[in-house]
C-alpha cells in the first residue's frame, strides 16, 4: 500500500501509484519478420497439413511414400512387374514444350501489347479481345489446342503460346496506360522519332509492367501446358500424372503434381522475383546525362 492510502477519501490507484506495470508490446524479432523464414513456415504447415491427412485417409500417400516413388522414378527402378521408372524423358519432353511455347508467345504478346499502348485505333478494335482472351481459365486453352491439333507434340505448345500472349499483352498495355500523357506530348514537341519514343518511353517506362506480365505468363502457362498433356498428349509430365492416375499408383500422382508445384515455385522464388527487383531497382536508377559538347 502506498502512502497515500492513509488518507481517507483518497483512492491508492488515484495517480497510478499502485498499478501494475504494464508490458511493452510484443514485437517480432528481425529474423522472424524475413521473407525466408514466413516462406519456410508456409511450408512446414503445409507440410503437417499433408501428414496429418495422410495418416486419417487412407488414400492420401504419405510424405515418405511420394518421395521413395518419385526417387524409383528417377533412378529409372522396376515398381513391380514390367512398369520401370521414367523421370527424365517426360521432364525433357514438357520443358521444351513450355520453353518453346514462351519463346513465341512473349514476343507475340509484347508486341500486341505496345501496338494496344501505341495505337487508339487498335486499342479500340483489340482491346476488349485481350481483356476476353485474359480471364479465359487455362483449361479452355487445353481443350482448344487438343481439339484444333489432336493427341500429339503440336497442342501442348499452341496451349502455351494462348496463355501466354494475353497476360503479356494485357500488362504491357496497363503500363503503358499508366504512363504521364505529358511525356508523349514533350517527345513529339521535341521531334523524337516514333521508334525511339516506341522503345525508350513505351517501353522503358511500362517495363516493371512487363515484367510482371512474364511472371504470370510463366506461371500459368505452366499449368495450361500439365491440363493439355493429361488429356491429349502421349508423352510429359502430365501424362505421366495421368498414366500413375489411371493406374490408381496414387504416390506416382501425388509425386508428379508435386515436382510440377515445386518446378514453378522454385522458377518464381529463384528466377523471377529477382529479376522483377532487379527491374524496378534498374528504373529508379538516375539516367540524366550529359553530352560532352553540353558540358564544354
């Protein structure tokens, strides 16, 4: 009790004098608040998640059951009977679909994109078509190139180039819309040619946009390219998932929808992100220069 608890009338707590301390908020530590280690929770919980099912279904293959496949799949071992392992062929096989696939359809896309950006006229004729093009779910792409090209090499990559030719052209096309209408009026005051105000003020100043429109045609043309070689191709990662499907080798399943998870996560984590920083790190940079003439 503290001194002022002798005089009646008088509360103790009137100026705090009995109060309990209180405590200073809970703040994080630094290395709690890293992107890694909120990364690595994420999939630890997933990782538990995954178990906990594993051990209350029966149909769900465990962690160590996945793994043991896919290493027999990879080491190319008998599963038992006449079926070996195969692991690197259909990896090839879906990579070079997926690249090939990318190769076209970001050129085609960044150029849809600039004309879209540059042009009122085909603006207004291919505007409404990309934004169509756009929210197109990736299985209508895979129906629509097996149907157009049949079971076979072709329909894979054709599934890619029409994922990928939206998300390019439609990001592109919203940098370029976000850009100071003020710096177009300058360039044609000053008399820049429309090629460089094309490629320096287009699309130097929608690149962030850009490079954005290529992380998500990477990531969604991946999934366009596993949903066509399920239903209509004879070789890939997808229809190796399907063969191991169909066979009811739910592991086999399992393990090739996860090495197509973690073969897209690891491009973003380790490719993409980065090179979106590095981008955005690159257009904050200073360019004022100086001819030698001006300086003289």
């Amino acid at each position: 009790m503290s001194f002022l608890g002798d005089y009646p009338g008088l509360p103790p707590d009137r100026f705090g004098m009995d109060r309990p301390a209180t405590r200073a908020p809970y703040r994080p530590s630094r290395w709690t608040r890293r992107p890694w280690f909120i990364n690595a929770l994420a999939v630890l919980i997933l990782l538990g998640a995954w178990q906990y099912f594993a051990v209350t279904n029966d149909r769900v293959p465990a962690l160590d059951e996945v793994a043991s496949f896919l290493l027999i799949e990879m080491r190319g071992e008998s599963h038992g009977g006449a079926i070996s392992g195969e692991f690197w062929a259909p990896l090839s096989v879906s990579l070079q679909r997926y690249l090939i696939g990318l190769a076209i359809g970001l050129p085609l896309g960044a150029v849809l994109g600039l004309l879209i950006g540059a042009s009122r006229l085909i603006r207004a004729v291919l505007n409404d078509t990309v934004l169509v093009l756009l929210v197109l779910p990736s299985v209508v792409w895979a129906f629509t190139a097996s149907l157009w090209f049949g079971f076979g090499a072709t329909a894979p990559v054709v599934a890619v180039v029409l994922t990928a030719v939206p998300f390019m052209a439609f990001n592109l096309r919203s940098g370029i819309a976000a850009l100071d209408p003020g710096l177009t009026e300058m360039s044609r005051s000053f008399g820049v040619p429309s090629r460089r105000r094309l490629a320096h003020l287009l699309l130097g100043g929608a690149l962030p946009s850009a490079v954005a429109g290529v992380r998500f045609a990477f990531m969604t043309s991946w999934n366009s390219l596993l949903i066509v070689e399920w239903f209509g191709a004879t070789s890939g990662v997808g229809w190796r998932a399907r063969f191991w499907y169909d066979a009811l080798r739910f592991p086999g399943f399992v393990a090739w929808i996860l090495l197509f998870v973690v073969f897209i996560t690891l491009m973003d984590w380790l490719v993409l992100r980065r090179w979106e920083q590095r981008v955005a790190r690159w257009q904050h940079q200073p360019t004022l220069t100086f001819a030698e003439d001006e300086v003289a």
